[in-house]
C-alpha cells in the first residue's frame, strides 16, 4: 500500500458546483496533513492545514478521519480558476519526513 | 513573490554536459529541499540541508550532487545524467523547529530536459 495515496482523477466538475476528494494514508501515526495546490507547471503552493478539528477557509473544507485514516478536501461553489492539482501531503511520526501523494486533477468548465 | 527563486527555469544539457541548479530563499528560514518531479509520480525528497547540514539523502545517485554555502542558497550539480532525470526540480524552504515549521515554501521549479 502507498504511504499516501489519491485519486488522481481528473474530476470535471461544472462551474459553480461542489467537488470533494479523499487522500488516504497508511501510517497511523502520522502527525500533521496538508493540501497544496500546483498549477500546471507551477509550484505547489500550500492550500490548508488540515486540523483534527477540520477546518474551513472560504469555498474550501478540510477534514481528518483519523479512524479510517484519509483526509478530504471540498471545494464549493467551484471557480474556474480552481482548476489544478491538489496535493496531499503527511507529516510522519517522527515529524520530520513529508510524504506527497500524486495529486488530483480538477476541472472547473464553464 | 513566494520568496524562494530558482535559477534556470528551463535547461535542456546533454548527457555528458555538467551543469547547476541555484536556490534561494528570502525568507529567513532554516532548511532547504531538493525535490524531484516526474511525470505521473509524486514528488520525490532528494535532498535536505537542515541548519547547513545534510540530514538527508535519499538513495539519491551520486551524479547529483548537492551544495549549501549557506543557510540562504542550495545548489544541485548535475553531472553526466541520464534521459530518465528529466524532470520539474523543485527547492523548496521552511523554518524547523518551530510551530507550523513543516510548511513548505517552493521555488518555481527548473524543468530539465535531457537529451
């Protein structure tokens, strides 16, 4: 099993519509989880934290299952420009080794 | 912009050819990352400078060959590679050992071409 795996999609999602995806992780003891954003041959750019607590940033919610181990991402209201990759990426238990799963591609059409 | 510049955007060098990667970080932060890029795979670590000091190298070949003078540049050598390295090479920053130390600040990447 891959020490962090997602879908890698894509996901066509009309605009204006809600989108949510999971990443899943194999190491229980995992520490901290993170979703990125990367741009068509751009640089990831860190989207969320993701707190036990799940958290919320505008048309974007993060979620952890510790239990079932994956955290989520959903994108409401899509935009066009949402359309990218999202990477997820866990901070292991030692707390010094990130591990980035594959991405998911989104498309936002109109 | 995200205050971490790399240096070239693009290369294309042959495989006999020598040739650098430059980072820099304006940040302040404490280390560095090298990360590899292949289509269709995650990002791959190769390389961690913490506080000046290598604390990582995974498995990396050693014709990569990384450099840190300083706390505020990183360099990769590139010497005699092979057309499976190409690929998008990040640098990436973060401050350690402080709250929320894990974030990660990329460069934009150079996209290597071997031919």
């Amino acid at each position: 099993r891959k020490e962090v795996e997602q879908d890698p999609g894509p996901f066509n999602v009309p605009e204006g519509a809600t989108v949510a995806f999971n990443c899943t992780y194999s190491n229980s003891a995992s520490q901290s989880f993170f979703w990125y954003r990367q741009d068509c041959r751009k640089e990831p750019k860190l989207l969320m934290s993701v707190y036990s607590s799940g958290n919320e940033d505008g048309r974007f919610t993060a979620q952890l299952n510790r239990a079932s181990q994956y955290i989520s991402l959903l994108i409401r209201d899509s935009k066009l420009s949402d359309s990218a990759t999202y990477l997820c990426v866990v901070l292991g238990a030692a707390g010094n080794k990130l591990t980035f799963g594959g991405g998911t591609r989104v498309l936002v059409k109109p | 912009e995200t205050g971490v510049t790399q240096t070239p955007r693009h290369l294309v060098m042959g495989m006999t050819n020598k040739k650098s990667l430059k980072c820099e970080q304006h940040l302040g932060h404490n280390a560095m990352y090298w990360y590899k890029q292949s289509a269709k795979k995650p990002l791959e670590l190769m390389f961690v400078y913490n506080f000046k000091e290598q604390t990582e190298n995974n498995s990396v070949p050693s014709r990569f060959s990384p450099e840190c003078p300083n706390s505020s540049h990183l360099f990769l050598h590139l010497h005699t590679l092979q057309p499976e390295d190409s690929a998008l090479y990040l640098c990436a920053s973060s401050q350690v050992e402080k709250a929320g130390g894990e974030k990660l600040f990329f460069g934009s990447g150079t996209q290597l071409s071997v031919l």
